[in-house]
C-alpha cells in the first residue's frame, strides 16, 4: 500500500482515483478545485479530502493529476499552494492531463530540482475507460522511474507504456489525436454518403466494420451517429484544445499536418453551431445542417 494523492476529480480523475482506492488498496488523499466534489468522492471511497493541492501532495509517494490544461498544471504545481511546495524527495508526480511536450519538460526539470520525480501520463479510452478501469496510458520519463509507477498506474489501466524521455507520453497523445481527427471525419462522410444514397446505414456498418474501414470510432459511434445523438462523450471543446497543443507542436517540428488543420476548423463550425460540449462524432451534424 503506497500513500499516493490525486489532485483533479473531473469526468476522468473522479473514477482513476477510485480505481487507486479500490483496485490499488492505497492509502489517497483528494483534491478538487471545487471542494464539494472531494467531499463526496471522500465519501463514496473513504479516503481524505485536502484543502490544497499542497496539502494533498505531503507525504506522499505518487501524486497523481488529472486537469484542463497547460495553465490548469502548472496551477495546481508550481502555482501558489501547489504540489510542488510539498512534493518530497523520490517521490514521483504522474500527470495525467492532456497537456503539451514542453509543460511536462518545464515540470520535470522543477520536479527534479526537489529530487522527486516527473512522469507525464496522458491517456486515451474516454469516459468509459475511465470508469471501467481500462485506459490507455502513454508515458514520458526515466525508465526507473517508470518501472517504479507502473504498478501503481495499473489499477485503472490496461495498457501503459514507456515512450521515452519526458514530454514523449504526451507527444504519443498527439499521434492519437492526429489518428482520431481525420478518421472521424471519413466516418462522418461515409454516413452522411449512405444515407443520402438511400442505405440502411446500420445494414452498411453491420458488413463494412468487419473489413479494412473498420475502427473503434465505427463501432462505438457509429449508432448514435446515426441517431444525431452528440450529448455525451469526449468534448469538442477538449478535441480543440488538444489539436492546439498537436498544431503547435507541428509548428516547431515541422510535421505536415493538412487534415487536422482542415478537420480542427471543421470543429470550429460545430462550436458555432452550439456543440462545445458535443461528442466529436458529431462532425457528422456539420455535413447534415
Ligand atoms: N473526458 C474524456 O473523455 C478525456 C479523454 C482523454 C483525456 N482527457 C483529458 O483529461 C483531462 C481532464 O478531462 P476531464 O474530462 O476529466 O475534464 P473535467 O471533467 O472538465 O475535469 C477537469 C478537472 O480539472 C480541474 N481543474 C481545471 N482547472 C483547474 C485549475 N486551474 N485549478 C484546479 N483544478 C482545475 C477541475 O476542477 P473543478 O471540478 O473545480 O472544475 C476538474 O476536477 C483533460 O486534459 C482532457 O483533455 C479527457
């Protein structure tokens, strides 16, 4: 039993943190920006509740965190009141926000300076995987570290892997995001194709999900898609933000990116049309207005 903090109870860390509660049979201490929420999940799993992300992290051996974005990290960290003024020495920070390569950089330098460790940790696999325990866990950092980490990840993973030095968990997030920008825009129009050829959409998916077009966005979206159901989800909002930090990013290495930056624009019409909060999937409601 390791004594571990998690900082962040949003629609992802609420669960992660049970699962290190439950499965991981850890001694955890919460924090949420919005007090009310540790409270409850203190409740619900019986750990404690911190005033502070500060308060959270002393004493601890594994301080996860779960937030929005570069801003929201570096906040609950290196901000007033945050992690990083308790953080004890060996003891290791593993972030879980989707953020950029340089943040985890910049925290790893300021994590190493305390003599604790960093490891960024992005994941992938939504709510659902969240909730379920199954993420996919990509991470950056020193490889001892890691191996230390690793078992302790395990209790809400079911795949977690070492990508290299820091910054390099959440430049693997990007490949994914790439990965899921263009292809939910193919699905989108291969829909919106089928119907308006007059095919039994649900008949389409049935056979052509079994050949070389099918994915996890096929056959997980493509039902409610169909539905023009969009309330629930991964966020445009969220997708926005993190085709930022990919556009960025491919701004300095020199990547081609065309589609994503086609397709992150595509976002931005869906935004206007009301969907900040929408599924991604719902490119498909851009095609039909
Ligand atoms: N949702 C998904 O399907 C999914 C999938 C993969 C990756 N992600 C990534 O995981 C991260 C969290 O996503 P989520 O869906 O859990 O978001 P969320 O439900 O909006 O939760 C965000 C959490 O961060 C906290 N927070 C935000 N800004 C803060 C600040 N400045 N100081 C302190 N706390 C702050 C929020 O506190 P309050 O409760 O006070 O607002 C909340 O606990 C994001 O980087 C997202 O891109 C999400």
């Amino acid at each position: 039993m390791a004594k571990v903090a998690f900082i962040g109870l949003g629609v992802m860390g609420y669960p992660m943190a049970g699962h290190l509660k439950i499965k991981g049979g850890h001694d955890l201490t919460v924090y949420n920006r919005t007090a009310a929420k540790a409270a409850k999940w203190a409740e619900q799993f019986g750990g404690r509740a911190a005033a502070t992300p500060a308060q959270a992290a002393d004493g601890a051996d594994f301080v996860f965190c779960c937030v929005g974005n570069d801003d929201d990290l570096r906040s609950v960290t290196t901000g007033k009141d945050g992690a990083f003024e308790t953080l004890k020495a060996g003891a290791i920070f593993i972030d879980n926000t989707t953020a950029s390569a340089e943040v985890a950089r910049e925290l790893d330098v300021a994590a190493s300076a305390r003599g604790a460790h960093f490891i960024d940790a992005p994941v992938s696999g939504g709510q659902a995987g969240a909730e379920n325990g199954v993420l996919t866990v990509m991470c950056g950092g020193d490889p001892d570290v890691f191996e230390r980490a690793r078992p302790i990840i395990d209790a809400y993973a079911r795949m977690v892997g070492l990508m290299g030095p820091a910054g390099s968990g959440q430049l693997t997030k990007m490949v994914n995001q790439i990965c899921i920008a263009g292809l939910v825009q193919g699905l989108a129009e291969g829909i919106h194709f089928g119907k308006k050829a007059g095919l039994d959409i649900e008949k389409v998916i049935e056979v052509i999900s079994k050949g070389a077009a099918g994915s996890w966005q096929m056959e997980n979206r493509h039902k409610t898609m169909n539905a023009g159901k969009y309330d629930f989800g991964f966020a445009i909002d969220w997708m926005r933000k993190d085709l930022d930090i990919v556009l960025t990013e491919a701004r300095s290495n020199g990547a081609k990116l065309p589609v994503t930056a086609l397709v992150d624009q595509f976002y931005a019409d869906v935004q206007e049309m009301g969907g900040n909060r929408w599924d991604t999937s719902s490119l498909l409601a851009r095609l039909e207005k």
